[in-house]
C-alpha cells in the first residue's frame, strides 16, 4: 500500500483525482439531493439563474441543474462503458498480438489499423440513419464509440508488451512451464497497470468527448440525458448566437474539467511507474 | 557414463536490420555431448555464442539448423505440446547470469518457486508444496521466512542467485545450464554460489553444463572444458589437458589472460 | 525468388491496407441497415417516398431513382456488387432534399468553403505551434516552459467546438465579430472587394478556434520532438563550438519539423470530419453544416456520400503521410538506396 500513499504525495494526481471524484459525485449523488426532474417544464423558457432555478431554465422550459446533473451521470456513463470495452478489446488483443506472434500477431494489427483509420463518427452517422431515434440510449452510444477507439491502444499494449517480453524474467516463467495466458496475466499485465489505468482515464475522457461530438451532428444520444445532449438542444435551439449562456458554459466546463483531471491522474501514475519498473 | 544431451551441427544465424539485412552467425555448426553426471564448462570470450548455445538447449530460441537431442529425443521435433514440453523443462533447466532481470519485479520470491510446479506431473496440496519450496530455500542457505513473502528488489544480487539456485533443488532437473552465474555478483560471493553447484551434483547428481568467460573458473570446477570462438568449439579436453597443451592460439591467450592470483584465492 | 525492390513492398503494403479499409468501411455501411431486423433501409425509403417530395410528379420521380439505385428487390450479393461498382465509379447517386442534384454535385458546392477555412487555419497553427513546442524545448524546465506547457496541454484537450462555443458567446457578449455565417445574409458571394472584406470579419472567430485547439496538439509533439533531438551529441557539439542559440534554434527547427510534416498530412486528413462541429457551431456553410442539415432531413443519399468521402479523404491522407514519411526521412531513404 506504499504506492498509494506515494501517489498520493503528488500534487497532480491529488488534485486530478479530487476533481474527478467531485464530478462523480455530483452525477451520482446530485439527483438525490437536487430533486427536480430533468424533463419537468417548470418555467417560461430562457428564465436566467435565480436562486429557484440556480442555472435557469432551457429552451423546452426545463431545469437546467438538474439536466446537468442527470448529464453528468449519464456521460460517466458513457464513458465507462465506452472505455471498458476499448480497454478489454486493446488489452486482449494488444498482449495476444505480442505474445503469439505470427499469423495472430499480422492479423490483428491489420485489424487495428482499420479500427484506427475508420472513425466513430462515420459508424455512427451510418447508423443514426437508420436506428430509431428511439433507440439511440447510453448502452448503443457507448458501445459505438468503444468498438472505435481501441485500434491505438491495442497497438500500445502490443508495444510495451513486446518490451517486457525480452526481459529474462519471461524466459524464467517458460522454463518454470508458464503458459502463454499465465505469462499475459501474471507477468505483462502487472506490469503495465499503470499504464492500463492510464489508459483506462485517456479512453474515458475521450469517449465522453466523441459522445458530445457524436450527438451535436445529430447522430449521437437521443433517449438519455448526457452532457451532449443538453449541448445539442442548445445548438438546435440556437442558444448560442442568442447569449444564453447558461445552457452552454455549465456542461463545457464539466467536460473541460474532466479531461483536464483525468489528464493530470494519467500524467502523475506514467511519470511515477514509468522510470521505477524499467521496462514500462 | 551415459550420453544424456547430445548436439549435432548446431547453427544459429540472426537477420538484423530492417530493411537491408545482415547475418550474424553466433552459432557455426557446433557438436558435442554431455555427459550424464559430469560437469562441463563452455568457456569463450564475450559473443562467442555462449548464451546463445545455451538457450537453444533449453528451448528458448529455435535454431537455424543442427540436432539437440536430450535423451535421445529431438527436442525441436519430438516434443510436442505442454506435456512433452514440461518433461523436457523437468529434466533440463537453466541459471541465467543476471539476478536482476531473472524476476518479475511484480512477484514475490514464493510465487517465483512455486511457478516451478508447473512443472510438476504429480499433485501436490498447498502444505507439501510450501514444505518443499522451503527445504530449496535452506538448501541454498536462505532462510525461508526471510525471504518468501519479499519482492525481488528487497533481496541482495547474491541472495538472488541463490533464489535461482533454490529453484533448481526444488525441480531436481538431470542436467542444468548455468550461464554466467557468478559474473554479476559481488566477488566475495561467488565461492559460495560455486559451492551450492558441487552441491547440487552430489546431493540430487545434476548434470551441470556450466557456462563462463573465465578460464580460471573453468578449470576449477570442471571435469571437461569446451573452447568456444566465434561461434565454433574450437577445443575441448579435460581442464589438464587444456591447460598443460592448448592447441589453439585462442587458447593459449585466455589462458595468459588468467590471474595468477586465481588459484590462491579458490582454495 | 526475386528480390523485389523493398520500398515498392512498402508501398503496395500501405496501399493493401488502404484498400481494406475501404472495404471495410464500406462493407459496415452496405451491410448495417440492411441486416438490422426489419430492413431499415426499405423502411427508410418508403418514409422518404411519403414525406420528401409534395407534388406527385417528383415523388414518382425520387422513387425511380431510389429504386435504380438501391435495387432492393434484388438479391443481397447483387446490391452489394452494384454498391461497390458505383463507389468506385464515384457515382453516389442523387440527394432527395435537393432532388434532382447528384450528392458529387452538392459536395462540390460545400467542399471549397470548407478547405477554405480548413487549410489556412492547420498550416498556420502548424507554424505557430512548431516555433512555440522549439522555444518550450529549448527553455525545459524554466519559467516559459512551465507556463507554456499546461496552457498547449489545455488547448489540446479543449475540443475546437467547445472554444467555438465560447467565441461565439463572446462575439455575442461584445459584437464585435459576426457570430454565425460565412458573410453577412445581404451579401452575394462575389470577388468583390466589400465581400472579401465581409467574409475575413466572419472568418476570423472559426478560424482562431481552430487554429488555437490544434496549436496546442503541435506545440506538444514539437516538444518532445525537439527535446529528443537537443538530447543527441551532435546538439552538444553545436553548443561545444559555440553556435549562436539563435542559429540552434533554427536548426533545431528544421531537423524536428521532418515528422511534424507526416503529422501535417494525417491532420489534413482528418480535418474534414474533424471540423464538423465547429462549422455547425458559426454556420459556417462548408461541409459540416451541409451533413448537419442531411442528418436532420434525413437525406440518407447525401449522409453517405458524405461518408464516403469523408473516409476516402483520411484514407488518402494516411496512405500520403506513410509515404512521405519513407522518402522524406533519411535514414529511410538511405536504406533504400543501398540495395
Ligand atoms: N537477438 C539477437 N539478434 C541479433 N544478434 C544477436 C542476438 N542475440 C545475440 N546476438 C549476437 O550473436 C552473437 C553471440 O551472442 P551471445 O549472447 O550468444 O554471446 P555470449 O558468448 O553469450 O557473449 P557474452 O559473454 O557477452 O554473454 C553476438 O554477436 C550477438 O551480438
Ligand atoms: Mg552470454
């Protein structure tokens, strides 16, 4: 446990995971407190903040706190879903891939490649053509972007699994009779955790940014609340070009302070794992 | 005394270089034979093949060309699947030269031993198991509650070493390669490590293919001794022999190269 | 077997992979609507024929054409052969919304406003953010090196759209730009002098969020770049034999530029796709606003025309940049040229 109470003597990553941890617990525990429905009309449209309505009113007359604490929780979970299945795809293939070698190894990284070039953005505006809007819920979105997103770090994996795979110690393990599974779980992926996290907090962010990406072109979130849509109904409703910048800086700045923590988080474990382990 | 390893031509030739490739042979068509209880040593300079020879026989890298029979068996073609390839590890096992980079740096000592049943066809429950891993452990010298439950980068370069060693005595393997045990640790230490090999031959009667650029070394604890340049064996005899009437020039310089030191500081 | 010339393996690899790709995305894209329970696809045409068109003539007209081209009382592998021919015969048939345009025409129209935007904006953040990652390197771990770096890592998170927001807001706030446009609703797209001046005042605020996010993505990697490079010896001895930092500076510059210029042709690429948003945010009339307005009209001719040629630029874009990448970098070309 000496690892954490290290880590935690870094500035960065305190500050970072503080931040991080706020933001959850506003999506997580905010609804609870913050009673009102996000999809009540509870006011004339554009009412500005007031102290009943601390971030005012939307364009559809709707609570604008409570869109965005709904937002929040249901672009966390956009994220981990998003981010897991990335996560398992990279790291599954990216250490079979080294470990195999071979015929195994030329496929998947040919496999990757495309997954790198096609974007999330063309997979999606192919199916929002046809998909019911209805259709378009937290679980579909996530797993778009997901299926997306791993081909780059699938390839990094594959990398610093390559490097590990020279060390002596990996040469001990087959003489001990390890097999190829046993080598990637007990040998590669203790090693690259830090790096797995690090990666796990990059997929997460950035899988929270496609989806407001994703939803602003109009082929992203329709059924559940996340912070892309709360940003879709502004642009929609043309909330920008009137000022009313309520709709518009709440959820902007939670995204900005997501990626900016969970990018000091990924920092602070690559700049504390990478020298110590060598081969990282 | 019985031939347990023999090797026929053995040859291993790298391609570097990505684009425009270049050949390096670290192993030219090499032959000899091991036999059963006896000490051997390969002896040459650094890049000779050494290691490289060494882990061909373990089955580490798969050589260019040439036979390693173990046995009688074709271990690059006979073997087939785990339960061949256990048998052979069983039977044949390895040292290596570097007590650092030989251990996770993510495991402890006891999951580093226990590794070692894999290798193991008969079941084994947990108490036998820790007893056996611990009596490895004093064989070497280490006292098992000290270490067992420590990370890699809490023991010494020299308690490490005899980690390695420990988990030889817990495989009982017929033959071992120890490649350069002794050049990475301290020098005061390494009669001790030296020790625990003569142990290992009269207590289980290992075989043990021990490989080193130190003539001295060689001549200490050899029966034979195998003179490796360049990727070929250029001279083999016993460590008299070698000694008293080199035929190569090779060997007359390493053997110049000896500190005449050397032999008070053994005995 | 015959040596084949290394270099040409290169390329025909590269140029393989570009082509499965292709396939792939195209495959996706043929196959998704179709193998989703209940054929969307039918479904989609049918709701296009009721609502597209008002006057009975054009609806017979669209629906001959949806027909001829999607054929869906075929059988699958035919539509499939058919799609593929008239991919690559770059025959992307007809939108609905603006019947009777070909999607190549419609393209065509939006396309230039785009690369206008586009390519002055990336070269000049590509300028920019090479000469600020140089001076961040060469100052490492000094005062202009603490502030640059978190304030390059931050614009490189921000998405451009997001400063987009902001800057629209604040053209809002202050007037002091236009928010939204290309130019102002009573202008005619012209080569007139009042126009240009018309379309630079609308310009400017699109530009600034696109040239200021991506600044900070080649500030960072010009960083590390050139922080490799002052790392080698030979950066040793230029400063051993006392050459001016000025004069390291600039060379610095031209050594760590080499891959920044892969980078270069990779973001040009992408850019399309990538800047989406942000002209939906200024409705900007590129391409952007142009697949904004197909998505909501539902005009599925158009959303894939526009996909196939988004993908066919970033495919175009990383097949160049592997290229340029073998010829332009020395020990590369060395390589080959020893054969
Ligand atoms: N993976 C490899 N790729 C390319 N060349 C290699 C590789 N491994 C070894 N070599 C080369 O093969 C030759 C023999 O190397 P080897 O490690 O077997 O020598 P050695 O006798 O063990 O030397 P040392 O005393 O330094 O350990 C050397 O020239 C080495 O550079
Ligand atoms: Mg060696």
């Amino acid at each position: 446990m000496s690892i954490l109470t290290d880590l935690f003597r870094i500035p960065k990553f305190v500050a970072g995971l503080a931040i991080f941890l706020t933001i959850v617990a506003l999506g997580l525990v905010g609804p609870l407190i913050y009673r009102v429905s996000p999809t009540d009309i509870v006011g004339p449209r554009y009412t500005p903040p007031s102290p009943s309505h601390p971030l005012g009113i939307d364009a559809l007359g709707r609570d604008v706190l409570a869109q965005l604490l709904y937002g929040i929780r249901g672009s966390l979970l956009v994220g981990a879903v998003a981010a897991g299945i990335a996560l398992g795809l990279s790291l599954f293939l990216g250490t079979i891939a080294a470990v195999f070698g071979g015929l195994v190894d030329k496929v998947i990284m040919v496999i990757s490649e495309v997954f790198i070039i096609i974007p999330s953005l063309l997979l999606m505006m192919v199916l929002a053509a046809y998909l019911s809007p209805g259709a378009r819920n937290i679980w579909l979105v996530g797993f778009v972007i997901g299926i997306t997103s791993w081909g780059g770090w699938a390839r990094g994996f594959r990398s610093r699994t390559m490097s590990i795979l020279q060390s002596e110690f990996i040469k001990m393990a087959i003489l001990s009779g390890a097999s190829r599974v046993s080598i990637i779980l007990r040998d590669i992926v203790p090693i690259i955790s830090p790096y797995i996290l690090a990666s796990f907090a990059m997929l997460f962010t950035s899988a929270i940014t496609a989806e407001v990406g994703l939803t602003i072109v109009g082929v992203g979130m329709t059924k559940d609340i996340t912070l892309g849509l709360i940003l879709y109904i502004a642009q929609l409703y043309a909330n920008i070009t009137q000022g009313i910048w309520w709709t518009v800086v709440p959820p902007t700045l939670v995204m900005i302070l997501i990626y900016l923590s969970l990018y000091l988080v990924a920092i602070s474990l690559d700049e504390y794992f990478s020298p110590k382990l060598g081969t990282a | 005394m019985s031939t347990i390893l023999e090797v026929k031509n053995l040859a291993k030739i790298y391609e570097i270089g990505y684009i425009r490739k270049r050949q390096i042979v670290a192993v030219d068509k090499v032959s000899f034979s091991v036999k059963k209880g006896e000490i051997i040593s390969l002896v040459g300079e650094s890049g000779s093949g050494k290691t490289t020879t060494a882990r061909m026989i373990l089955r580490l890298i798969k050589p260019t060309s040439g036979v390693i029979k173990f046995m009688g068996r074709d271990i690059w073609r006979d073997l087939r699947g785990g339960s061949d390839l256990r048998w052979y590890w069983r039977n044949v096992n390895g040292v290596f030269q570097d007590p650092f980079s030989s251990f996770n740096p993510t495991h402890r000592i006891r999951d580093f031993m226990y590794r070692a049943f894999n290798l193991f066809n008969e079941k084994l429950d947990r108490d036998t198991k820790e007893r056996l891993v611990r009596e490895a452990l004093q064989m070497v010298g280490l006292i098992p509650d000290e270490v067992l439950n420590r990370r890699p980068f809490e023991l010494s370069g020299g308690m490490r070493q005899r980690v390695m060693i420990a988990r030889i005595f817990l495989i009982r393997p017929m033959l071992v390669i120890a490649d350069e045990p002794t050049s990475m640790i301290d020098a005061t230490l390494r009669l001790g490590i030296l020790r625990l090999f003569s142990k290992l031959r009269e207590e289980i009667g290992t075989t043990i293919m021990f490989i080193t650029h130190d003539m001295g070394l060689a001549y200490y604890i050899s029966d034979r001794i195998m003179v490796m340049y360049r990727g070929k064996i250029i001279e083999e005899g016993t460590p008299d022999e070698i000694v008293n009437n080199p035929k190569h020039e090779y060997t007359r310089n390493l053997l110049d190269s000896i500190p005449k030191l050397y032999t008070s500081w053994f005995k | 077997m015959p040596k084949i010339n290394p270099f040409i393996v290169f390329i025909l690899k590269r140029l393989g992979i570009m082509v499965l790709s292709f396939f792939v995305a195209s495959t996706i894209m043929f196959l998704l609507p179709r193998i989703i329970p209940g054929n969307p696809l039918a479904v989609k045409v049918y709701q296009i024929l009721q609502q597209s068109a008002s006057n009975p003539e054009m609806i017979k007209s669209v629906e001959k054409m949806l027909m001829d081209y999607f054929k869906l009382d075929r059988p699958l592998y035919e539509q499939y052969f058919d799609f593929l021919i008239n991919l690559l015969h770059g025959d992307l048939g007809k939108s609905i919304t603006y019947f009777p345009r070909t999607v190549n025409e419609i393209v065509a129209m939006y396309l230039p406003w785009t690369l206008a935007l586009l390519v002055p904006a990336i070269i000049a953040s590509w300028i920019v953010g090479n000469y600020v990652g140089v001076i961040a390197a060469m100052n490492r771990g000094k005062a202009v090196d603490k502030v640059l770096l978190p304030l390059l890592a931050a614009l490189q998170g921000t998405p451009a759209y997001v400063f987009g927001m902001y800057l629209v807001l604040l053209a809002v706030a202050t007037k002091w730009f236009p928010a939204s446009g290309a130019y102002s609703p009573t202008a005619i797209p012209s080569l007139s002098w009042s126009f240009i001046v018309d379309y630079l005042h609308h310009y400017i605020l699109p530009f600034l969020s696109i040239f200021l996010t991506s600044l900070g993505g080649w500030g960072l990697s010009m960083r590390n770049i050139a922080i490799q490079e002052l790392s080698m010896d030979y950066m040793d001895y230029a400063r051993v034999i006392g050459i001016s930092p000025r004069k390291t500076q600039s060379y610095l510059f031209r050594l760590s530029a080499l891959p920044q210029i892969v980078g270069l042709a990779i973001v040009l690429g992408w850019s399309v796709a990538g800047s989406i948003i942000t002209e939906i945010i200024f409705a900007y009339p590129g391409i952007g606003t142009a697949l904004w307005s197909a998505i909501q009209a539902q005009d599925y001719m158009l959303i894939q025309g526009y996909f196939v040629i988004l993908i066919g630029t970033i495919l175009l874009a990383n097949f160049i940049s592997e290229i340029i990448f073998a010829v332009v970098d020395p020990r590369v070309r060395y390589a080959y040229a020893g054969e």
